[in-house]
C-alpha cells in the first residue's frame, strides 16, 4: 500500500497583530493539510509569537529569529525569513503560505488529490495556485493584470528549491551556497491546481494599510527614498485599474476577522485607470482565459 507523502508547511511572520495580518487564519487554514508547520517568528512586541503558542498545536514548531532593520536589498529580508523555514522542513513536500494567504476549508482534499498526480509524474516539481486578491473590503477583488494570477505554494522537497527575490515564489538552484552566490536558479515545472489561495493584502483600514505598507518600505528603500517618497496622504483603495465583485464563500477561519471590519470602502469606477494596453489585453484574456505576455515564475506542464 502507497504511504502518503509527509507535507510541511512554512510560513513567516512579524508583528503580525500591529500590522493587521491574518496570520492566525492563515495558520489554521494550513493545520489540517500539514504534518508539521514551521512558523518563522521575526522579534515582534504586539504579542504575534503568544498568539501563535496559544493556538496549543502540537504541529507547530516555532523558529524564533531577528529582523536585519538595515537589509534593505529589494525586500530580501522577506526570502530569508521563507529560507530559514524552509531549511527546518521534514517531509516529502513543502507547503509556503504567507501571512495574508488563507486556504479555504475545502483545500485539504483537493491538495491531497493533486500531490497524488504529481507523485506519479517525475517531470513535475511543484503546484501553482490560482490568487483570489481582495481589495478594499472583503466583497471586491482585483484579478488584473496589475495581480499574479497564479504562484508556485507547494513543491516537492528533493533538489534545492529555496525563494525567488521577495518570497514571492520559488526557483531551484545548483546548491545553496550557488542561490547565495546569485545564480539566478531554475523555474519549477508545475501543475495547475484549481485550489483558490484567498490574498487579503490589501484588507485594511485604509489608515492601517498605509501604516503596512510605509513600513514595508523600508525593506526595499534607503532613508532618502523614503524620506522623499513616504507622505501622509492617506491610502485611496480607488487608485486602481478595475475590482470585480466576489460572488463566493470565505474561508471559515475568515469569519471572525471579516465581522470585525470597521471600516467602509465604496468603489468609484469614475477613479480607476487602465492603460490603453491593458485595455486591450484585459479583453483578449476575457475570451480567451489566458492571460497573454505576463510574467510567470515557473513553467506550466
């Protein structure tokens, strides 16, 4: 009888209360999938590594580290954090899901089925997810060409794969000490899964989002960048090319965090702007559903 793989998961994490991540969902969401979790907790003073022990799961392991306040290399800091993750995993498969990426309740049986495929296929490396990216509320979603339809979530865990620039996604490479040396590594051969990963980015306060993303900031800019860059305008969730209206089911562990919004946002089409380009690009993948020139960090089989 075929044994089913082991699968850990890795995620990272830093003043995850302050900032208004939903870490803690996210955590859940992964738990019932995982054989183990490993948190990657950067030295937070909200109380984000209690929250996570008092979860009292015996699948998490926590990793505790310290943010390098000068790393401010086009936001390596945040690879580093998915690194040292991913060098503590055990299975047969690693699963990544950031801070504000929730999987719904469903997903543990359909990741099982996909593993299953890709078990039996030596010519597949990993499992894209498609990206529900919430904007403003949790009611819209902006699912354009300004978003990553897809990313590379889980992959086998035999060569060494470790994360592309930002975290973002994942790439593998000749050796560790090759990936510190900036080779620029391999795109993964990947299945197509249908299993939504739920981005809640930009699900703030706008007063709140604006308090993230300066911060954020930092990671990729010097003081002088920030200095002539960062002002006190408030974040407009209406500079934007185009939000739909989200028809389906959050995740259950949403349901909390979703009935303590308190803020309004109302979509203002009159304010939204998409290049003439874009425009026309937007229309060919709505017939077609194929999103045509994009970019893609892994390589479809």
């Amino acid at each position: 009888m075929e044994m089913n793989p082991k699968i850990s998961g890795f995620t990272y994490v830093r003043n995850g209360l302050q900032y208004g991540y939903p870490f803690i969902a996210s955590i859940q969401s992964v738990l019932p999938i995982v054989d183990e979790l490993i948190v990657v907790v950067g030295d937070s003073n909200d109380g984000t590594r209690e929250a996570i022990v008092n979860l009292q799961n015996s699948k998490i392991k926590i990793i505790d580290t310290v943010w390098d306040e000068e790393n401010r290399r086009n936001g390596s800091i945040f690879a580093m954090q998915s690194n040292i993750g991913l060098q503590q995993i055990t299975g047969d498969w690693a699963l990544h899901i950031q801070a504000d990426e929730v999987l719904h309740q469903k997903a543990a049986e359909q990741l099982q089925a996909y593993i299953k495929i890709a078990n039996q296929r030596p010519d597949v490396d990993a499992l894209v997810f498609p990206f529900l990216h919430f904007w403003g509320d949790y009611k819209h979603i902006r699912n354009t060409r300004g978003t990553h339809p897809y990313e590379v979530r889980a992959f086998k865990n035999n060569k060494p794969i470790f994360s592309y620039r930002d975290s973002q996604g994942f790439r593998a490479y000749s050796s560790y000490e090759a990936y510190l040396a900036g080779e620029e590594g391999c795109k993964l051969r990947s299945l197509k899964t249908e299993i939504d990963l739920y981005h809640y980015s930009y699900c703030r306060s706008p007063k709140l989002l604006k308090k993230k993303h300066d911060y954020a900031q930092r990671f990729w800019h010097d003081d002088q960048w920030i200095k002539e860059n960062i002002t006190e305008t408030p974040f407009d969730f209406n500079e934007v090319d185009r939000l739909d209206v989200f028809q389906g089911e959050h995740p259950l562990w949403m349901k909390e965090i979703i009935a303590k919004q308190d803020w309004d946002f109302k979509p203002d089409p009159s304010k939204w702007k998409m290049s003439i380009k874009n425009k026309l690009l937007s229309s060919i993948e709505k017939c077609t559903h194929k999103r045509w020139f994009s970019y893609q960090n892994y390589k479809i089989v």
